[in-house]
C-alpha cells in the first residue's frame, strides 16, 4: 500500500502509512484530565447552539484550541458533491488558511475519513508534498471525523506547528468526544441557515418553484425531527459522560452539580432547533416544551398544571377550520391508545391573541418497562408559510379562488356578515314600507274623523285638532321619504373601479350557509378575464345577495336533491360585464317576467314586491341593464350587464 | 240596568297611529284609552262598561299575537279587533282563530274598523249580559234548601212527584210542597221554563 498511495510525480514523498503517528499517542505520557474545564465548555457549546447555531462551529473549534492547547484548530467539512474539502473554520495560527478548499483525494482529511477513526499524522509534508510550501508548517495535527447519519460530513481538527507541543492520550479523547458534538452541531447550522435562506428568499421565485420548495420544507422537516432525534441520543452520550465525571472524581461533591447540569443540558438540547417540543404525561397534563412551543402557542402554560391538558394551545382547531376540543386532539388520541402514533398530521393552532398557526405534529407515545403508555412527546413544526403559499397558488386556480376568499372572509368579517345579511335590498324595502306606512295610515284615519267631526254638528275645534294631527303625520311620512332618498343618493355611492368577481364572491360567502342550510348545491363559474368595472361595491353586492337569496326561494318547493343556484360571469357584448344567478326554482308564468321589476310585484307570500325593483334602479344608476329570462330546463335565470370601466370616468 | 258608555282600548306602538285611532273612535262617541305597549294595557285598571281592544300586531316586547293568548290564559275575556301594518294570512288565521273579531291592515277604511269595534262592542255587551244573567241563576240555585235541590234534579229528570216521594223516602205531598217552593225561588212559570234555567246553569258553572 505504499508507493501506490503516494502522489504522482511526487517522487520525493514517503508513504503515507508514515505520517500517521496515531499508534504514538498511547506511548506518550499522558496530562491528567480536566474534567471541570470539559465539563464547562461543553455547557458554554450547548448553549451557543440553542441561542446562535450559526456561531457553534467557531465555538466548537475554540473550545477545541482551548482544551487542547493547540497552535490551531478547525474544521474541513466536504463539500455537498462529495470531491472537495473546504474550511469554513480556522482558528490560531492557521487562521489565514480559513476559507481554502482542497481536492479530497490530495489533502490528509480524507485519508482520516477513510479510515473512520480519529488520527495523528506528523509533519504530513512529508507524503502531501503540496503542503510543504503551507505556513506555519505542520508539525502534528489531530484529525477527528464526524459523521451524520452514516453519512461522513467532515473532520475537526488541532494542530501543532513546532515540537513545543505534541498531542497526547488526553487530548484524543477530547477531541474525540468533540467529534461527536460536532455532528449535531452541524446539523443544526445547516438548518438555521436554511430558515435564514428561506426568509430571505425571493417571493416571486418561490411561487414559480413552489412544488421543489414544498418537498424541500418536507425534508428539511424530517432533518430537523432527526436532529431532534439525535439531540436526544446525545443526551444520552452526555449523561453517560456524567457518569464517567462522576466515577472518576468521586471526592467531590460531583452528584448535585452533575444532575443539574444534566438537566440544563437537556434543557439545552430541548431548546434548541427549529422544532417546537412538548411532553405530556399519561393523563395529559403538560410536563415540559421548549420555547419555541411556547412561541408557536403564543403562551407560555404552567407545567404540571392539571388545567393544561393535551395541548398548551389557547384553542385546536381542525384542518376543516372545526373546533377540536383538546380532549379530542392527537395528543388526546395518542394518549388513550385510540391510535398508534400521530405522523405529519395537521392542526391549526389559534393564539390568545386571535393569530393563527398551522402546524404538522408527530406524536410519539412514551412507554413504561410495562409496555403501558406512559406519556407522549409531540414534535410540532410551523407550516403556516408553506400553507400559505400553497393558498396563494390555489388562488391562482380559478376554482379554487371562490374557496379561499369565502374562507378568508368569513374568519374575518363574520360580524360583517350578520349587519350585511340584515340589510340586503328586501329586508331594506321592508323596514322603508313599515315606516312610511304608518304615518300614512294615520293620515288617512285622521282624515275620517275630520269628516266625522265636521258632520251633522260640526265640531271645528276637533276638526282643527284632526287637521293638526294630518300635518304632523304628513311632514314625518316626507321626513322618512327625505331619509330613504338620502341614503340612496348618487352622492353618497362610493364608486371605485372593481372586480365584479369579487363583489360576487364577497356576496357568495355571506349566504353559503343560508343555502347550505336549504340544501341548495351552490356552482361559482366566474370568467377570470372580466374587466373591472366602476361602481360601489355595497350596492353590487346587495343587487347580488338579493338575486342568490331570490333564487334560494324561488326552490323552496322543489325537492331537496335538485335545487341548484349557479353564480356566474362572463364577457358581454364588447365591452360589457355580465352577472347571472339560475335557479332551478320553479320558474315564473311568462306574461310575468316583464313585469318581475315592477316595484310591489311579488309572487312570495310574504314578498313586498320592492326588491328587484330597487336592484334595478341600483343597476340602471351603474349604466346597466338587468332582466330575466326563463331556463331551457327549470327555473328562472335574472342577470344583469355593467360597461366596463373607461379608463377616464368622466 | 243603566250601562256606562263603552271604552275601546287601542294598543299600538306608534304614536301617529295611536291618537289617529284615539281621534276617529271619539268622533263616533266612544271613550278611547290608549297604550304604547301590551304590558301597559295589562296592568292597567279596566272599567265594568262594555268594550273592545284594538291592537297592533307587532308591537316591542310582548307582540298583539302575544298578548291575545296570554288574556285568554287569564281567562279575560274582551273582544279584539287587529291592526297591523302588513299582514299575511298565516298571522291572520291565527288570530281568527284565536278568537278575534277582526283583521285589519293599515291603512283600512274608516267604516271597516267602526264596523268591526261596533260588532265586538256587541259581543262583549251579550258576553256580558250572558254573565250576568248566569251569575243571576246560580244565585237562585243557591237559595235552595238541600232537599229542594234533590227535589228539583228529579224533577228535571221527568220523574212524577209519586217516584220521587218514593226514592226519597217521603210522602207525595211533602214533595208537592218541595215542589212548589222551589219553582218559587228559581222564578220557574212553567216545568218547560225550569228545564231551560238548569240547562243554562249546566253550561255556565
């Protein structure tokens, strides 16, 4: 194996078995361990890597020169093609090397890698011949590999530059149990800097790679619980290491500090990461979650309280936008055996504060020696992002566009809905009738005891009385008439150029309920290349809300399963817009549809006849023109056209 | 029997409504009260004079429909002429059917609800007399001694004096006597005439 692992055209060089010099380090005299200043510098890394992940690789090579007293120290990691090192970390002497990225076949870090166990090589010079010229020279340098997953990631490293130093037993072992933090570390650099990157990146271009994006949340998702993962079996290495602390420096007073520096490391690992982490016990009651928990809940619940059961959440709600109980959450479901296991299932968090979060959780349930459930951890990561962007391409799908408007709409004008439903154009001509009629009716009334009061014996005082009464009525029916007028005034219109779609959309979310508790399937078919029109958006919507709700009655008496109500839109004529609603109502007698918009025309039992009377002044005041027309099959199609908007509205 | 004048009391949440009712029922002589909501016209003190109400169906708080069934739960028994600004059949059914004389929707012609307060002025003063003359009878049953009260439920059941001396264990003449007295104190002319007064006594107690 010699000559054949020296360099080409490298004559000079001695075989490479000869640099190592691994074997030495055990015939060394060895320094005694300082397991208090290891101790503290592992605390002092774990919690770089829960506060700045982006900073553990400098502190890992600090803590390496520290506790080795080496010349220098670093990192070579591989690159993600696997054929160069590069060394994003240099400290020391060295340092002015930091950045530099060799071949992987031509430096001494892949021979290390290959051999999968830390080692020692001295003056490697002698065999890499390309370093001779590299200041200061290496005089000894201890290489540790690290791997993640199987997978060999890169080597940490000391280094010597003179005979002053030579690393010894102590120092191996050191750096060896470095070795081991490292992995994680890098792991959760990476990911750090990926959310970073994500942040940052361009809004556009991810819409455009939407899919790719989407798969890679996905792995960087199963990367994080892995981390996750390995954080808790490093925990497990650290407390074995405790252990050892312990046993070896038995005259102190080691088993207090050890415990709660177990613990703080815990807390440590706990912390750190993108994922939010929380434990339940067996009834529930939370006992422990990381902050990031704590932010993802917008809370911060009081572990061991038997109030906070199954969630530390303010409120669960299902994918569907449904109420979930927290008794009734995976970690519910989990708990009482119902199923196995939670993987990748979603649920929408709401904060106190009203915000809301969508999250994948996976649950895990903790066993006993007994096998009985013991408790559970949920890991829960925050996708509300990704949800976003998948809504937003969604909306791109015309569809689906209706949906997520509704949606939106209704989480946030639900209060809207109820003043608007109230005030649709019918109920409007409802509450005008009522008020207009009843001074009228005491006008009239007046009037015939005026006529009374003048009969046979006129009695002229209570005939003035009368005609005092006529008066006053007489002036309040025009008050109220003045008022009607007011509010229907072109003035006050807010015109604006709109999106008819939108006006149908926004009336849509407001009765889909209503229809749904008819039991009428409702069909959207709105044209996406309409153009806007100029108008006010209240009164559209109403002319709008009042054909849908016309149209919903129109099918009271036909049966359930054949009463559909289609909102659509098109292109009209040139220029124009066209908005219709079709029921598959009963129709209407054909000498009638003329006569449909004609105020106090009605067919309902209850109908005042002013409705579609008033949708027709509305659509007359935009320069449209709205009619009626019966269906090829049942039911009754009314629509109405607007012009498009100029581009200067005169 | 000197009878006060009748008084129609109007309930009607709208003022123009309310005097303009108030006005037109004076002109025609008729004392009016008026009331802006159903609990007021409740808990007011009411006359013995004949008399009519005429509501408004949609009133604030306890509606006229309301109003209607909870007098009839209290057994108050006063005739009601509705108003109301726009009604639909279905509303006015029930209120028919509850009991009311009339329906009427604003604006109605004069005539048409002086019409309709005359007839349930009427009905109330027949209500009233029909009271009255029950509360008359039972007065006249109540001043029957024991035995003329088991003497006269036999007569009415065609029993002859003999049957009668027999199941009470009495003599013929006894029951005569019985007899008399009691056609005596019920105003009785004739047997037919007795026949009719029990049956009114059987429907009104």
């Amino acid at each position: 194996m010699n000559s054949c692992e020296t360099i080409p055209g490298n004559e000079n060089a001695v075989s490479l078995a000869s640099v190592f010099t691994t074997a030495e380090l055990n015939r060394r005299p060895s320094r005694s361990p300082d397991f208090a200043a290891e101790n503290r510098a592992l605390v002092a890394l774990a919690q770089v890597m829960a506060g700045s992940p982006d900073r553990i690789l400098q502190k890992l090579a600090e803590t390496a020169l520290n506790l080795c007293r080496a010349h220098s120290a670093g990192f070579s990691l591989l690159e993600l093609d696997g054929r160069r090192f590069y060394s994003p970390v240099i400290i020391g002497q060295w340092a002015c090397h930091m950045g530099a990225g060799t071949l992987v076949d031509s430096g001494p870090f892949a021979t290390v890698l290959d051999r999968n166990a830390p080692q020692l090589m001295s003056r490697p010079e002698r065999h890499f011949t390309h370093l001779a010229s590299v200041k200061p020279p290496i005089e000894e340098v201890l290489i540790v590999p690290f791997y993640l997953e199987g997978k060999a990631i890169g080597t940490i490293w000391v280094m010597s530059h003179d005979e002053t130093l030579r690393f010894d037993a102590e120092d191996l072992r050191v750096m060896a149990n470095l070795g081991a933090f490292a992995a994680t570390a890098y792991q959760v650099m990476l990911d750090s800097a990926e959310r970073l990157r994500e942040a940052n990146a361009d809004v556009a271009s991810r819409l455009a790679q939407i899919e790719k994006v989407n798969a890679e949340v996905q792995d960087s998702r199963r990367a994080a619980l892995n981390v996750m993962e390995d954080a808790l079996r490093a925990r497990e290495i650290a407390e074995t290491l405790n252990l050892q602390l312990l046993n070896e420096v038995a005259e102190r007073r080691q088993t207090e500090a050890t415990l709660r520096e177990s613990k703080e490391r815990y807390r440590i690992l706990f912390t750190l990461g993108p994922v939010a982490v929380y434990s339940c016990d067996a009834s529930g009651v939370i006992r422990d979650f990381n902050p990031r928990a704590a932010e993802l809940w917008g809370r911060t619940p009081k572990p061991g309280d038997t109030d906070e059961r199954f969630c530390g959440s303010y409120k669960l709600h299902r994918p569907d936008g449904t109420f979930m109980p927290h008794d009734q959450s995976p970690m519910a479901e989990v708990l009482s055996g119902q199923i196995p296991e939670v993987r990748d299932g979603e649920v929408h968090i709401e904060r106190p504060d009203g915000s809301r979060v969508v999250v994948i959780v996976n649950i895990r349930p903790l066993k006993n020696q007994g096998g009985e459930i013991a408790g559970a951890l949920n890991y829960f990561f925050d996708i509300t992002d990704r949800k976003r962007a998948e809504q937003e391409r969604q909306d791109l799908e015309k569809r689906e566009r209706g949906l997520a408007i509704a949606t939106a709409l209704r989480e946030t004008e639900a209060e809207l809905a109820r003043v608007a439903r109230a005030l649709t154009v019918g109920e409007l001509a409802t509450s005008i009738a009522h008020e207009v009629n009843q001074p009228l009716a005491a006008i009239v009334t007046n009037a015939e005891a005026c006529i009374r009061w003048l009969d046979k014996t006129p009695n002229l005082h209570e005939a003035e009385e009368s005609l005092a009464l006529i008066i006053r009525d007489g002036n309040r029916a025009s008050e109220v008439i003045r008022r009607i007028r007011e509010f229907l005034k072109k003035d006050s219109r807010q015109l604006a150029p709109l999106d008819i779609n939108d006006v149908a959309l926004d009336a849509v979310a407001l009765v889909r309920d209503e229809l749904l508790k008819r039991h009428i399937a409702l069909r959207v078919e709105l044209s996406d290349d309409l153009p806007p029109v100029q108008g006010d958006r209240i009164q559209l919507q109403q002319v709008i809300l009042n054909l849908i709700m016309n149209g919903g009655e129109a099918m009271a008496s036909v049966a359930d399963g054949s009463r559909e109500l289609a909102v659509m839109s098109q292109k009209f004529g040139t220029d124009d817009v066209l908005m219709a609603v079709r029921d598959s109502g009963t129709g209407m007698d054909a000498q009638n549809i003329d006569r449909m918009f004609d105020a106090f025309f009605t067919t309902k039992p209850t109908g005042m006849g002013m409705g579609l009377s008033i949708s027709r002044s509305i659509i007359e005041a935009h320069g449209g023109r709205i009619w009626a027309a019966l269906n090829d099959g049942p039911g009754l199609t009314v629509q109405f056209s607007l012009p498009a908007r100029t581009e200067n509205p005169s | 029997m000197s009878e006060e004048r009748p008084t129609i009391f109007v309930v009607d949440d709208d003022a123009s409504m309310r005097d303009a009712l108030k006005n037109l029922l004076r002109s025609v002589g008729l004392n009016v009260e008026t009331f802006g909501v159903a609990q007021e016209f409740l808990s007011s003190q009411r006359s013995k004079a004949p008399g009519c109400l005429v509501l408004d169906v949609r009133l604030p708080g306890l509606s006229g429909l309301d109003l209607q069934r909870q007098l009839a739960e209290a057994n108050v028994q006063i005739p009601i002429v509705f108003i109301t600004g726009h009604g639909d059949i279905q509303m006015s059914v029930r209120a028919m059917k509850a009991g009311a004389v009339e329906f009427l929707t604003k604006p109605f012609r004069d005539q048409d609800l002086l019409d309709a307060v005359q007839q349930a002025i009427d009905r109330d003063r027949a209500a009233r007399l029909k009271q009255a003359e029950a509360a008359e009878l039972l007065e006249r049953y109540e001043s029957l001694s024991p035995r003329e009260r088991e003497v006269m439920a036999l007569v009415v059941c065609g029993r002859l004096n003999k049957q009668i001396a027999g199941e009470l264990g009495t003599s013929e003449a006894t029951v005569k006597m019985h007899r008399s007295h009691l056609m005596q104190k019920m105003r009785a002319d004739s047997l037919a005439d007795l026949f009719r007064i029990t049956q009114k006594l059987g429907t009104s107690t």
